[in-house]
C-alpha cells in the first residue's frame, strides 16, 4: 500500500493498493475514529460495491446509513443534494459523523458538497472507484454540483479526513473508465511528468496501473499543497478544462468528461501553437481509446466557455503547454476566446 500524504490546512492521507475496499472500515477507524457512517453514491454504484463497503464499515465497529441517486452527470445538481442534506437530518447525523463518499467523479463531488454544507460543515471520506476520480477528483478538497449554466458553478473547498484507492476496482474497470482516468494522467504528463506521459502513448501503460495512479496523485498534492485554495499555481491543473468542458457541455454531456478533456488538452496544445505537441497528444488518446477529433466548431464551444468557472469578469485564464512536462497559465481577454479555439482546433484538424 502507497500512503500519499496531504499537506493541506486540514491534512489527510491518500491510501492506494489492492484489496483497500473490505480495509475501509478498519483504515477509516484509525483516520476519524468511530460514529455513525453515512455511505452516499450513485446507484451504479451501490449495486456494485456499496454492500462490501458497508460490510467493512459494520465489522470495524461503525453504524452505518446509506443513500444513493441515480447515476449520472444529469444528477449532479441542486436537488440531488438537498435530497442528501435530507437524508442526512432525519437520520440525526451530527458534526461528530462522517459521509463517505463512494463512486466516481459525480458522488464524490456531490457528498464532498453535501459534508461541506452539512450543519456547516462534517468530516468525509472518499472512496473512489473510477480511475478518474482515483487520480483527480477525490484529492484536493473541491466540491461541486452544476448549474444550467455550467459545470460546478455551486461548490466549496472542503478537504476529506482521508482516501481509500483499491487499486483491484480500477484493474476491473470497463474500457471506457479506464480512458475516461487515462485523460486526466495524460493531463498530469503534460503537466510535469515526461516519462509518464510516453506510458501513456503506449497502450501497454495498464500493467503500471498502481505507480500511474500514485504519481498521478503525488503530481496533484504538490499543486495542491502550494495553492490549496485554486489562486494560482493550482489552476495548471485545469489544463485542458475549459475547452473539454465547453465541449462536454455542447454534447449535452452525451461525452464523459475524460473523453472532453482528452481533446480539450489538445486543443490547448494547439493554442499554443505547438503543433509536435499536438500530435503526441493524439497519438496517446489513441494509445488510451479517446478522441482524436473536436465536434464542435470554435464559435460554438467558445460561447459555451463564457460560462466557465475560470472566468474573472472580462477575462478568462488559459493553461497553455510550452512543452510537455512544462505549462504556463495565460490570462485572455474574453473576447479572445474564439481565436484561442479556432487556433486550437485547426491544428488539431491538421495532426490528425
């Protein structure tokens, strides 16, 4: 087991190895000590590992509660969450409990948002069981649902008390979640890990599975622990974002975020004008089963985009590549946007 430690205002630790699951309970015991447990996921989930993981709970000494919703992007909003917050005070949980947040990316940003709120706040645990939130959206302590307006317009800082990777769950993973995880490790290379980022150009990047997800996670805390509250040098790690969000919002979120991401940073590498970049990228979004392709054009991702949550009144903040294991963050007028998303995808249309 590879321990990442976290050192935020609220420190944490990040546990990664196989069997973590039916651990949970007795990890969980050492972390934030015995109360009352409540479990909160999707429904694809609890059919999965939602019994298991209340099992371990129980056997370690814990009362247990558990929720979930239904699966989805489409449930990430204000209702799924007042509908926790509910559940939550008729079951007289206390600010002495703690949510654990068991899923992907969706149930453990709404359950993070939900131990936010809670009786102004109650301590969290992730579980995650996508390669996706393993190496991304379960550390770091943002917490969200979307508005109609965009995604994670409604959220907080809210650090968790600790995370439980079972790296077992993510080699089982379908094809498509392992890709969906894959964009954000093909994210991080770029960010600052060459020889991660050629794994990734190579479909046999899998059989590292355990290492990936620990760099991936030790690249996070080092953004983190230097800008735990997103006001500078964390904001690298949206690279990618604002042009993936754009277009997984214009799909109608019909492409998973991994997937609008995965062309979103070549996109940024295009930006940027670095055409050998943008050909690497692809070749590892192949590698790894992701697009290759924007199915949108520039006017119509760009007006997507004004909504992002990056924006700072009339200008927006860009994180653009200046080579791989290296990126800069660029602030643009918002009237530029267009122009950074023609000059992204006409390169990305001429790699690929």
């Amino acid at each position: 087991m590879t321990n990442v430690h976290i050192d935020t205002s609220h420190p944490y630790d990040v546990l990664i190895g196989p069997g973590l699951l039916d651990e949970a309970g007795a990890l969980m015991k050492q972390a934030v000590g015995l109360c009352t447990a409540a479990i909160v996921t999707d429904s694809t989930v609890d059919r999965l590992y939602g019994d298991r993981l209340e099992s371990s709970l129980r056997a370690a000494g814990y009362e247990t509660v558990r929720t979930y919703f239904p699966a989805g992007e489409q449930h990430k909003r204000l209702g799924t969450l007042e509908a926790i917050l509910e559940f939550l005070a008729e079951r007289h949980l206390t600010r002495t409990d703690v949510i654990v947040a068991l899923g992907g990316g969706v149930p453990g940003d709404v359950a993070g948002f939900a131990a936010a709120v809670y009786a102004r706040g109650i301590r969290f645990v992730q579980v995650p069981t996508t390669l996706l939130a393993a190496v991304d959206s379960s550390v770091g302590g943002k917490t969200a649902v979307d508005l109609a307006a965009g995604k994670n317009l409604a959220g907080a800082f809210h650090q968790p008390s600790l995370v439980i990777t079972d790296t077992d769950i993510m080699r089982d993973l379908p094809e498509a979640l392992l890709a969906d995880g894959a964009a954000e490790i093909i994210k991080y290379g770029v960010l600052s890990d060459p020889e991660m980022f050629e794994w990734m150009r190579n479909e046999g990047w899998k059989t590292k599975l355990d290492e990936i997800i620990s760099r991936s996670v030790q690249i996070k805390r080092d953004f983190v622990n230097r800008d735990e509250f997103d006001t500078g040098l964390r904001q690298q790690l949206n690279l990618g974002h604002t042009f993936g969000h754009a277009i997984e919002k214009c799909s109608g979120f019909r492409l998973s975020h991994g997937q609008s991401v995965a062309i979103g940073t070549a996109i940024a590498a295009g930006a940027a004008g670095l055409e050998e970049m943008v050909g690497a990228i692809l070749d590892a979004n192949r590698a790894c089963g992701l697009p290759v392709d924007v199915p949108y054009d520039a006017t119509t991702l760009a007006a997507s985009a004004m909504n992002d949550k990056k924006r700072k009144g009339a200008s927006i903040t860009l994180v653009l590549p200046e080579r791989i294991g290296l990126c800069r963050l660029e602030t643009i007028d918002i009237s530029l946007l267009e122009d950074a998303f023609t000059r992204g995808i006409a390169m990305v249309e001429a790699a690929r």
